[in-house]
C-alpha cells in the first residue's frame, strides 16, 4: 500500500476525546471545525462516531486542539460506543 494510500484510509477516532478537548477549550463546533477545513456536520460525525475521519482530519483536528494525534484515536481492541450511549450526544453549538 502506497503512502497516498495509507492517509486516505479511515482510523477510529476517540469522538469522546475529541468532543472533550473541543469543550475543555471552550471552541464551538462550527469554530473547530472551520479551523479544520471539516463542515460542522462532519466534525459532529466525527464526535458521535457515525463518520470515521481520515488522516488529513485526525492531523488537522490534533493541531487545533493542541492534542497529540494519538489521544485522538481509539485502540483498536476497544470496543465503539453504540449511538445514543453516555458521552456520545451530539452537540448542537
């Protein structure tokens, strides 16, 4: 698999995580996510779950929130939380 490749591929973000640091730095998700080039409805995807961001957003969405890339992302043995669990609400800001 070539480099190209590999970064269009999807990886399991942590959308608690990224939900967490997006309102512990008190940024609205239009704001964060025009500072990532994502449209709010992605990043609010990206959040609940129900999308799985590629490399580009992963990278962009770490350097907007000062994160390391690995916080961002779920190991692969841990299970994802199913829609509508604790912690996975979506966001309406």
């Amino acid at each position: 698999m070539s480099a190209d490749q590999l970064t269009r591929q999807p990886v399991r973000q942590r959308g608690d995580v990224i939900r967490q640091l997006r309102l512990t730095s008190g940024r609205r998700v239009p704001d964060l996510a025009r500072s990532c080039g994502l449209s709010a409805g992605t990043l609010r995807n990206y959040e609940s779950e129900r999308a799985q961001a590629g490399w580009p957003a992963i990278h962009a969405l770490a350097r907007a929130l000062a994160a390391p890339v690995t916080t961002l992302l779920r190991n692969p043995d841990e299970p994802v939380p199913a829609l509508g669990a604790p912690g996975t609400a979506e966001d309406a800001a």
